[in-house]
C-alpha cells in the first residue's frame, strides 16, 4: 500500500515537473518569438505613447533577462527617438506571484527629444476619451504589462534633446546624461513607489535658461492615481557644481535646493507646493522662496504665485545688471503670475527692499531706508497697463515719499501710445535728496568737464527732439516739502501727438502762492518750435533762498508781487541767424532788503556799488559845494548801511531778456526809501562781461553811471559820472534818453514791445496764459 501511494506520488511530481518544463520552455520560445511581442507588446506601447515603436531585435535570456535592441519611437511630430539597447534583469520566480519583478532596468546610448513627448501629451490632450472612474481608465488604458515592480534602473550616455520656440526661447540644445544612477524601493508600474537619483549633466549648444553642466541629487515619492492619467510626485532635488549662466548670470559655486510636490496628468504640471533655496560654497542662503502654479504641457496659462521670503545682497552680485545698481539689499514678498504666452500674462506683486547700497553714492547709507513696491500689471497683446504701480520709502515707521503710477501702454503700430497717471500724496524732498548726492560729489563721480561743450551756433537740443510716442501724461502731488519751500496740489497734464507735446492746465501752490504753466513743443514747426510761459503771484523770497541759494543767506527778504517768464525758439536777430532760445523773464518786488555783507556777492554787488559811486563822488566834489539834499542822500544810504546793515528798496522791477548773445536788462528799477532810485540797462555775457549803464536818480535827475568789466569786478566810470551829477544839478532836469525805466504795469508786462520778435510771434498767434 505505501509503495503503491509512493508511486502515485512520484508519478504526479514527474508529470509536474514536465509540465512545468514545457511551460517554461513554451513561454520561454513564446517571449523569443516575434509573434509575441508584436500581437501583444507593441500595440499597447503604440498606443499608451502616441506613436510607433519598433524594436530591431529582442531576446530572452534566462539568466540575464530581456534585451532588447535598436529601439525607435517615431511621435506624431516626426521625431525619431532610438535607444540602442536596453535590458531588463526579472526575477523568473516573481512571475508565478502573478506580479513581474525586475531587479534592474538598463537603458544605453539613448537619443531622446523632449518637447516631442510634451507636444504629444498636450496636444493630444483633447482627443483623449476622459474617465469618470477607475474601472473606466483601466477599460480605456489598459496597462502595457501586468503590475511590475522595479528595483532599480539605469541610464548610460543618454541624450536629452529640446528644441523649437516651447519655453519662449528658440534655439537648439542637447542635453548629455552621464552614468544615471536611479534607485527604487518597491515601485511598481501600477502604483509607483520611492526613488532616487544620482548624474550629472552637460549641455551642448546655446542656452540662456539651462546650466552648461551640474550634478544633480534627486529623491522623489511617485504615486499614481486611481484614473491612472494622473501622477503625484513629492521631490527632493539638490544641484551643486554649477557651471555656465543663466540669463548672464554666472552659476559657479553655486547651488540649488528644491523641495516640490506635484501633480502630473494629460495636459500639464500642478504645484501644489515649491520651495527653493539658493546656497554659496559655504551653504550660506542666498535666496528662499516658496510658491504654487500650474504649468500646461503647451507652454500657455501658466500660472503661479510665489513668495520671497529673503533675498541677500550676495544673490544680486550674481546679476551684471545690478553690479552697477545695487551691493547690498534684502529682498521679501509675494508675487503672482498667470502666464499665456509672452504676450499675454499678469503680474502681481508686494515686494519689501532692506539694507540697500547703491555703489554711486558710497556716502549715502540707504540702509536706513525700507522700500515698499507693489505693482499689478497685465501684459495683453500689445498692451501693458499698470493699476497699479506703487512705491513707497520709509525711514523707521516714517514715510518720507510715494509714487504711483497708472495706465496703459500700448506698442502697436510705429507709434506706441502712452496714457499714464503719476501721483504722489506726500514726498519729503529734503529726506531723500540727503540720501543723494550733491552737486560737488555728483561732479567728482562723473567728472566735471565728461561732457564737450555745445556750440553756440547750434540750437538747444530740446528743439529737435525726437517724440516717438502719443498719449497723455497726467501728474497730481499733493504734497512735496524741501526744506523751506512748500509745493502743494501740483496738477499738470502732458499732450503728446505726431510728434508735438503740449503742457497745459499745469498748477501749483509754491508756499501758498499760485503758479500757473503751459508749454507747447512741435519739432517740426520751424516757426513755432517752442513757446512756455510762467506765471506767478505774491511769492515770498527768503524761503526760496534760503534753499536755493544759501550761501546768500536768510536775511534777503521781499515779495515778489508778480511773476512772469516767457521762452520761445527764433533767431536772435534775423532769419539767417541761427535758432536759439530766447527768455523774457519780468518781475515786481515789494519790501526788497539786501543785507550788507553782501556788497561784493555778484550779481548783489551792482545793487551797492552806485551807494559807493555816489559816496566817493561826493566826497572829491566836497559836501559844501554840493546841496544839503543830495549830501543827505548819501548819509542816509551810509547809515543804513552801517546801522540797519541793509539796504532796502520800497519796490522793484527787473526785466532780464536772455538768448544766445547774453542777457539783457532792460526796464529794471529798484525805488528806495532813503536810497537814491537805481534804474538799470544794459547787458551781461555769458562770460559774465558787462555793459552797463546804472541811472543813479538824484533829486529826480537821473544822472547816467557807466559800468564796464564783469560781475566779480564791475568798473564804474566815475569820471564820467562826476560831471554828469555836476552838470544835471546845475542845469535842471535832464532827461537823457534810455534811463527811465516803464512805471505801469500793463505797459512793463506788456509782451509787444519789439524786444523779441519769436515770442512776440507766438503771443500774437496764440496766448497760453493772459499776461
């Protein structure tokens, strides 16, 4: 009985065995066959990577796996992606399990074009049947091979290539892979798994977006969805031995961090989370950032959102652009972006600036200063508009300035249009220009003579400008504050058009004082090429100088009752003449005092040197020939000058008319209180040559005082002057033609009165602003 039963036994496990061998040979023949792997291999891989793979030869080793060689995929954009041989290394007995194990997967000598397979995958993304479950997705997409599990895969010289115009950048690269060293831990082709990846890379060709070579460092956790069109990746990516640039920007001893999760599917990328770290040599942070966005295959809609939680002045000095701009500065905030394509984005953003240098001003610390920039701007088409562009600068927790701008511009067509909006709801002019240099310190940087000087013959350039835009400008401050000069509701509006520009509905309150402006520029108008004109009222000078012009100190004081400039383009005397600029500047003062010190600060000197005229003169004729009353006069200039230590003028009038010979005075008039009234005409040249005549009103006579030589050395003629005063007291009233200057004041404002034929020629034609 038991001999009987043995036999059975031996029986059933002979007939196993051979069973079993002709299994495995049947399945082994099965896998060499070409039938196999044609019926059933081939169409699934066709059909899951949307193209036609052919494989030159494929064999099945017992001990060494699977090989395949001379595989090509041909996308549906043409390309050809070969791979010249890859090897699967199973584990036989994984298969009776009823899950395929592969220990490893070799893939050598591979030549792969990237953006064939993101083309595919967005493109095609429409026609693709959309499951509504997971029963759904395996009966559409059935899986290539039963679930397999890989432990280990790697690449060896493998060719990356990316080509075309799909990341806003056309031009050729090819991207070498070296000993790709990829590990995993139970992934399998069904769900995914954990993996990590060791290689370095290097470029071929021209990118400004890609590294010329780095190693890099990956460890990921893959997980496929239940629709089986989804994947989910959490990353760990580490970079070092950065070589090349990036847009310019040179990356040696540079390193990158990143830490992403993601999700995969048909149409494109979604970042749930990014972060990002950017590390010197001595892994010290540089940058840190974190953000979220969608990124399509297709390369349009683009959106993300990231934060800059820290910027350091190291991470700038990587930038040539702002070697010459900034050496130090932390930067922080957000932005958000959603992308179409180049011409089609929106951009938001709240960034915060710290510890700024600026290399120009290395005697500024800026670092006092936080600045505060916020910015939403939408780029469609041909189109830019900012609602809006805002900065703001603070010392501590003071504002000292803001700026913001709104508007649009739009480059279609030869000539873009602009249609801005600049305001300002307060600026402390005098904090942030102690952030800047002064004049002296601006000179030595730049050099005070860099610039060759303009020839006299030729016309401003101002005059033949160029404006290559149309629109309008509008600028509103409410308030700017300089040391002692106020400016409040400045209000102004900018009209550009086929290459002309015109000022207008310009206003102000300079220290309460109104000030109007207009202005108008045609380049192409050799007639009217310029005209502006400025008008003001009841103008307090002491602050103005006292900012201005320090030196003259805070005790000249007055009013300027009223204020006109005029400037328009002509010639200067004939037509043939060359065009220049021509300023008729007109002024009333009232309650004028000049303090003594000042006798010899030109041009203040030409106000005292008739006082010293009139004294030395007096003294060589004698007090005893000369009448008490003109004695008097000269003792009462003196002892202003001496006692009150100024002297002062009830009322004044100065009329200067500038252009390119000098500046001419003309109709000017200082009446004293206990000074002799002073009238003035005559010119001044640009090398501060003069030629003058001073009527110096004695007893009502104007006696006339030659002045020749310049500014910082006027020469009075007193020889002339003596007997002129001798013989106008001798003989009555004189009145030699010239001195006396124009009293009223419609006739002194008066445009028309033959002095300038180019602005005379633009008031006729058209009054910007009545006189």
């Amino acid at each position: 009985m038991a001999k009987s039963a043995f036999r059975i036994i031996r029986a059933c496990v002979i007939w196993i065995a051979l069973i079993a061998t002709c299994s495995l040979i049947t399945i082994f023949f099965l896998l060499q066959s070409d039938w196999t792997y044609q019926t059933f291999l081939l169409p699934r891989l066709n059909r899951s990577l949307g193209g036609t793979v052919s494989v030159e030869n494929f064999r099945v080793r017992l001990s060494k796996g699977i090989e395949l060689t001379n595989v090509h995929f041909l996308d549906r954009a043409g390309n050809d992606n070969s791979i010249a041989k890859v090897v699967l290394h199973y584990r036989p007995l994984s298969f009776f399990s009823g899950e395929a194990e592969l220990a490893e997967i070799s893939i050598e000598n591979a030549n792969i074009t990237l953006d064939a397979f993101l083309g595919n995958m967005g493109e095609s993304d429409a026609e693709r049947p959309r499951p509504k479950s997971a029963e759904e997705a395996k009966a559409l997409y059935p899986p290539m091979l039963s679930p397999l599990l890989v432990d280990k895969l790697s690449l060896k010289n493998v060719n990356i290539r990316v080509s075309g115009s799909r990341f806003g950048e056309n031009y050729p690269t090819v991207i070498r892979l070296d000993e790709i060293a990829i590990e995993v831990t139970d992934f399998k082709t069904e769900d995914g798994g954990p993996l990590s990846v060791k290689f370095r890379y290097r470029t071929e060709g021209e990118s400004s977006l890609l590294p010329s070579a780095a190693e890099v460092s990956l460890t990921s956790k893959i997980t496929l969805r239940g629709d089986r069109e989804t994947v989910g990746i959490e990353s760990s990516l580490f970079v070092t031995g950065l070589e090349g640039k990036i847009l310019e920007t040179e990356l040696l001893s540079q390193s990158l961090r990143l830490n992403a999760k993601m999700q995969l599917d048909t149409s494109g990328i979604e970042i749930l989370r990014l972060s990002v770290q950017c590390l010197n040599r001595d892994e010290q942070q540089l940058l840190s950032l974190s953000g979220q966005g969608t990124v399509p295959y297709s390369g349009k809609g683009i959106q993300a959102k990231l934060e800059l939680e820290n910027m350091r002045d190291e991470f700038l000095d990587l930038f040539p652009a702002t070697k010459d701009f900034a050496s130090s500065g932390n930067f922080s905030g957000h932005l958000s972006t959603h992308f179409a394509s180049s011409k089609d984005f929106q951009l938001k953003a709240n960034l915060t600036v710290q510890n700024l240098e600026i290399p120009q001003t290395p005697t500024r610390d800026l670092r006092k200063l936080t600045f505060a920039l916020q910015t939403d701007l939408t780029q469609k088409g041909d189109s830019t508009k900012f609602s809006p562009l805002a900065l703001q600068a603070l010392e501590g927790d003071r504002a000292i300035g803001d700026i913001k701008i709104e508007g649009e511009y739009i480059g279609e067509g030869k000539r873009p249009r602009i249609d801005f909006t600049i305001s300002s709801d307060s600026l402390d002019a005098t904090a942030v220009a102690s952030y800047f240099p002064t004049d002296s310190e601006r000179s030595d940087i730049s050099g005070a003579n860099d610039q060759p000087p303009r020839e006299s013959s030729a016309p401003p350039e101002f005059l033949t400008m160029n404006i290559p835009l149309d629109g309008s400008i509008t600028a509103k401050v409410n308030s700017l504050n300089y040391k002692e000069v106020q400016l409040q509701n400045f209000r102004s509006s900018l009209r550009l058009q086929d290459g002309s520009a015109e000022l207008s509905d310009t206003s102000l309150l300079l220290n309460n004082s109104p000030i109007s402006i207009a202005a108008r520029l045609n380049p192409n108008n050799s007639e009217k090429r310029f005209y502006a004109r400025i008008n003001g009222e009841g103008i307090e000078l002491t602050p103005l100088i006292a900012t201005f012009e320090p030196e003259l100190g805070t005790e000249v004081s007055g009013r300027v009752q009223r204020l006109t400039i005029t400037a328009a383009s002509g010639s200067t005397s004939s037509t043939s003449a060359p065009e220049s600029l021509q300023v008729d500047t007109r002024v009333k003062l009232q309650k004028l005092a000049v303090p003594a010190y000042l006798h010899e600060t030109p041009p203040v000197n030409l106000l005292f040197l008739p006082i010293e005229v009139l004294d030395q003169t007096v003294g060589r004729i004698g007090r005893l020939v000369l009448p008490k009353s003109v004695t008097d006069i000269v003792s009462a200039a003196n002892s202003s000058l001496k006692d009150a230590g100024r002297i002062v003028f009830d009322s004044a009038q100065v009329r200067l008319f500038t252009n390119s010979d000098g500046i001419q005075i003309r109709d000017t008039k200082f009446d004293g209180n206990v000074l002799p009234t002073l009238t003035f005409n005559g010119s001044i040249g640009f090398d501060e040559a003069l030629d003058l005549v001073i009527g110096i009103e004695v007893l009502q006579i104007p006696v006339p005082l030659p002045v020749t030589g310049s500014l910082n050395l006027p020469l009075p003629n007193i020889a002339m002057f003596a007997p002129e005063l001798v013989r106008s007291l001798g003989l009555g009233a004189l009145n030699i033609g010239g001195l006396f200057a124009q009293k009223d004041d419609s006739e002194f404002f008066s445009n028309s009165d033959g002095s300038s034929v180019a602005v005379e020629k633009h008031v006729k034609r058209r009054v910007l602003i009545a006189p």
